[in-house]
C-alpha cells in the first residue's frame, strides 16, 4: 500500500486510461458529518470491509479514503 496525495488521484483520475476504484472507508459518523463525497466511490466502512471486499474488483488500482 502507497500513500498518495488527492492531487495525485486527481491526476490520474483525470489522465484516464487505467481503470480506478476509490473506496471511500471512513466511518458512519465522519462520513454523515462531511460535505465531501467521492463521485462513484464505494462506501465500505471499516468495520464491514470483509463483508463487502468481493465489491472491490482486484484488478483496478484502488484508492482508499479514511479520517
């Protein structure tokens, strides 16, 4: 795992030409407390991530978001 900057998944997001999931991991309070929502991201809270990592398609590159 890489930590990388949200201008960097930015970056890519925007180049195009790989295939991007962005899970979005943070928890039920901070994400009901927030404004900001990834477009198309998959909700996985942390405590649910083996239940839904089948969702999670393995062979594109997966940006997790958390607090």
């Amino acid at each position: 795992m890489t930590k990388v900057s949200i201008e960097e998944v930015e970056k890519r997001l925007n180049e195009g030409g790989e295939d991007v999931t962005i899970v979005d991991s943070r928890s039920d309070a901070a994400y009901g407390e927030s404004d900001i929502k990834a477009a198309g991201a998959i909700r996985i809270p942390p405590d649910e991530a083996e239940k839904h990592i089948a969702d999670v398609n393995r062979d594109d590159h997966v940006f997790v978001y958390c607090t």
